[in-house]
C-alpha cells in the first residue's frame, strides 16, 4: 500500500501546533506497518466509526509492489526550513489558473528520513513569507493560491512517480484542493483519480472559506462553476473536501460523536452525519519515545514508574526556576499552549484569584493573545510567590513543567484530541480537564472512579466547574500517600503510542477507503 499525506505541517519541517507532531508520527508509525506487512486480503474490524457502530469487512489488499516508499508527506517549503544535503531537487511545472501562461515552475525537494519520504513544494512567492498562514495582518488573502498550488505540485509530481499511490491522505483545510482536484482537473488521469481519499480533521474551527474571486486562483472558470453554485459567494473548502472524501475522520471518538451536533460541528454536523459510518474518530497516539520521563534530557532529574524520586527532583528545579519556594507544599497547577479562546485559558484566568485562596499555586507557559490571560498576569505581579505567566515559546521549560508541576490543567472549551494531557499523565502529574472530545476519551474521573482513575474532569466550561475540579484534585494531592501515587502510576501507565493501537487503525482505514473508492 503506498500512502501520501499532504499536509501544511510536520514536524521538524513545519509545526506550529499538533498537527504537525501527529502527522509525523503517524508517518513514521504507518510506514513501519505497510513495509513489514505484504499487501494481503485483510478484515477489518473497526469499533471507532460512528453513525452504525462496528463495521466489519473484506478488504481486496494486493495492492502494489514496492518501488517508492510506503509514504509520502508533501509539505510547502516555508521561510527557514532546512533540508538535508542529499535532498534532491527537481523542477516541475504546475498548472496555475494564476500564472500568465498558466503553468508555474516549482522546485520539488525530496528527501527520506525517520521512516518516510519528505517532499517539499518550494515556490519562494506562495511560501517563503514571515508566517505558514498569515502575519501581524491577518491571514493572507492568497491562502487558497497557496494551498491550492501545493495540492496541484503534490498532484503532479504523483502522476510521474514510478508507482501509482492507493490513498491521499489529507490533513485539515490546506489539503482539501487536492481531493476537489482528483475529481475535476485530474478526472481523465487513472493514476490520480483511481487514488482513495481520507481527510482527516485536526481542528473543525478552521474550515478554508474562499470568495469566487479566491477560488479563480485555485481552479479554472468551468471548475469553479461546477463547485459553487451560481447564487453563491464562494465555498467551504472543508466542507467540499469532506463530501468528496471516501473517508473522514476527527482525531478522537469522543470529537467524532460531538462534531455531529450543531452546537460543536461548526456548521459541519450535517454533511458529517450525512457520510454515515464513512465518519468517524481516531485517537490520536503519542510518540512515546519522545515524551519519556526516564529519557527526558531537558529534566532536572528522570525517573519511570515505581520510582517517583526524580520527579521531586523537577518539582524542585522547576519551582526555584520559576522563582516559587521549593520547600512549600502547596500544589502546583501548571497549563502550556497556545493563548487561544479554544483552550480555556481566560477558565484559569478567572478562577485564579479564588485558587490562590484555596492554596494553589499555578505556572502558564504560552504565546498568542495576551488578553487571555490578563487576570492572571495582574495575579503574577503581584503574587510573585504564587503565579507565574511566561510568555514564550520554550520546549524545554514545557518538559519541565509536565515533570515539575503537581497537577496539569486542560480546561479547553473543545478539544479534537489534545496532547498536553496524554504527556502529563505519562509524566506522572495528574490532569485536570474539561469533559469534550479527546480530553473526555483519555482522562478518567478519579472521584467517579476510584479504581481507574487518572485526573479530574468537570462537565461545564466555567471558571467555578474548573475551580471545584481544582479544589478536589488539591485535596486528594494534599492526602497523598499510596492513593495519590497509585492514581500517578495508573497515569502513566498507560500506553499512548501510536504502535499501541491508532497505526493500526489507520492502515485499516486506507485499506477501507481503497475498497469504497474501487467500489464506486
Ligand atoms: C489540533 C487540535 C488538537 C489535536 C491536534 C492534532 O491542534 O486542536 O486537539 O490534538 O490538532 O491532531
């Protein structure tokens, strides 16, 4: 089976949030598969698709031999990304509604590493900008050109490749030309057209909206009359990706359920509901090896389940780091991400004053709008002791805090999957988290469950349902003993990798959206 991604992100190349991370990964993690196992007849079983529950059938494998890699990631070459020296570079003319002659020269830069091939569009006008979106303006108004050019390239340098591809897979809005394109401009190409589908969904927020006049960047006249309508304004590129599709997935159960509601789906429940079981959620994994307590080179100290030692040993680093007594033993809460509404940081922000009364202490690392946190930052000035808001963008200081903090707080209004708190609990710190999508799917209620147990989730996102769950979880810190270790250990225990079980799922999933689209 041979398995191309087109994303806007991967790590290390390209990453400004999970996405990034978790296209990687899964990479790495599907490419194992598909070059340990020969293409077979395979049964699928699959629980994780919503609509009609379990699907169970016979998937026609024998696909082909192995000439290119298992898989392909295709990426823009944004400002900054550098690239191995035995990266190869290839010129390749893409067709262009936007270019005068109607066809734009691009460089394909190519190179294998970590388990997969990387396959940069580079084209300095559409990528090699401040921003992978946008800048201090906005978004840029071109994005549609701009995506819409790295589907055509990816299409393209596809069609000359050696060995045709069984699935595109495409990751969020930036991807969705591709799907749009093996339909209209790529119709009479076999080697594109006969190619399954599965788009994957990140982030239902952004859903690609482009005006007629957007789109004449993208797709000729008699393209774009046949994909918008004569009365309206432009498209939902998410949206046409997904009713393309022969697969759609979100990447939790718990998000999958959710998104078919009108007050989560963002517009999308209905086309959604419509795929029946062709939608559905796959938890994400984690990439283990990375996020290792006992590895982690950025901790003061390591340390593994059953010997909890090293994690005092963070504790009392992070906290003279932050400038908070290391000898006091009030908890502390620590949240890092992005200063976003969708994670819940004005939550926290609100409910501070009345957690310092209740003796917690709490730490926030993270970029974005500052606004969010605006409650907090007076908090910090003055409460020096007891509040700090660092305003940056460190990886380190964020493996400090999974390890150092007491307890972990994810109260984000929705989250398709989430990855702070898989980290957490595999770091031995409890989480604290709002009951929505991923964050409902991996963290269990230790009140509620006292056997299995892992942190502490609270139903609305309000500051008092946040303050409550802290509170609760700060006495079962302050009672400690074997509970509280036994509720670290059942934490991080748990196996998040992506060979644990969603690699598997994945590569089940193309083998079934091979057979949909052979089915059409
Ligand atoms: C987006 C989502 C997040 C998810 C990540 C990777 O950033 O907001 O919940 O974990 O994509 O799939």
């Amino acid at each position: 089976m041979r398995v191309v991604c087109i994303s806007a992100e991967c790590e290390p190349w390209a990453k400004t949030g999970g996405l990034g991370d978790v296209v990687d990964a899964l990479a790495r993690a599907v490419g194992a598969i598909c070059d340990e196992k020969p293409p077979s007849d395979h049964v699928v079983q699959s629980q994780v698709w919503a609509g009609t529950g379990a699907v169970t059938g016979q998937i026609p494998g024998g696909v082909s031999a192995c000439v290119e890699p298992p898989v392909d990631v295709f990426l823009p070459m944004y400002r900054g990304v550098t690239v191995p020296e035995n990266a190869t570079r290839t010129p390749l003319a893409v067709p262009d509604p936007r270019a005068p002659e109607g066809v734009t020269e691009v460089q394909l830069v190519e190179f294998e590493d970590r388990g997969y091939r990387v396959r940069l569009i580079d084209h300095p006008p559409a990528f090699d900008r401040a921003g992978y979106y946008g800048d201090d303006d906005g978004d840029y108004p071109d994005n549609g050109w701009r995506f819409g050019l790295l589907c055509r390239a990816a299409l393209e340098a596809l069609l000359d490749d050696e060995r045709p591809v069984d699935v595109l897979h495409l990751h969020d809005w930036q991807a969705m030309p591709a799907v749009l394109l093996r339909d209209l401009a790529y119709a009479g190409y076999p080697r594109i057209s006969a190619a399954a589908v599965m788009v994957t969904i990140h982030n239902m927020a952004y859903q690609g909206w482009l005006s007629r006049k957007q789109l004449a960047g993208l797709f000729g006249p008699d393209e774009i009359a046949q994909l918008v309508g004569p009365h309206a304004d432009g498209l939902l590129l998410l949206r046409e990706g997904v009713k393309r599709a022969e697969l759609v997935n979100t990447v939790s159960p718990g998000y999958a359920a959710e998104v078919l509601r009108e007050d989560f789906g963002m517009g999308m429940e209905k086309v959604l509901s419509g795929l029946g079981h062709r939608f559905g959620g796959i938890l994400n994994g984690l990439d283990t090896a990375m996020w290792d307590p006992a590895t982690d080179q950025a901790l003061a100290a390591t340390y593994s389940r059953g010997d909890l030692a090293g994690k005092a040993a963070c504790r009392r680093a992070l906290l003279t780091e932050i400038g908070f007594d290391p000898d006091d033993g009030r908890p502390v809460l620590g949240m890092i991400g992005r200063l976003d509404p969708q994670k819940g940081f004005d939550l926290l922000s609100g409910a501070a004053r009345d957690l310092l009364v209740e003796g917690a202490r709490i730490v926030v690392l993270g970029t974005g709008d500052l606004k969010l946190v605006a409650g907090l930052r007076a908090l910090a000035a003055k409460r020096k002791d007891s509040v700090a808001v660092l305003e940056t963008f460190d990886r380190a200081l964020a493996r400090r805090i999974y390890a150092g903090a007491d307890l972990y707080l994810m109260p984000s209004r929705f989250e398709p999957c989430g990855q702070g708190q898989m980290i957490a609990l595999r770091y031995g710190t409890p989480a604290i988290v709002h009951r929505t999508g991923g964050l409902a799917d991996t963290v269990v209620d230790v009140d509620a469950a006292p056997e299995d147990g892992t942190g502490f989730v609270f139903d609305e996102p309000t500051p008092v349902a946040l303050l409550d769950a802290c509170a609760r979880a700060m006495s079962h810190f302050h009672a400690g003993g074997d509970a509280w270790t036994d509720l670290q250990d059942r934490g991080m225990a748990i196996d998040w990798s992506w060979e644990a079980g969603p690699a598997e799922q994945y590569e089940a999933s193309y083998r079934r959206a091979v057979s949909l689209r052979r089915e059409q």
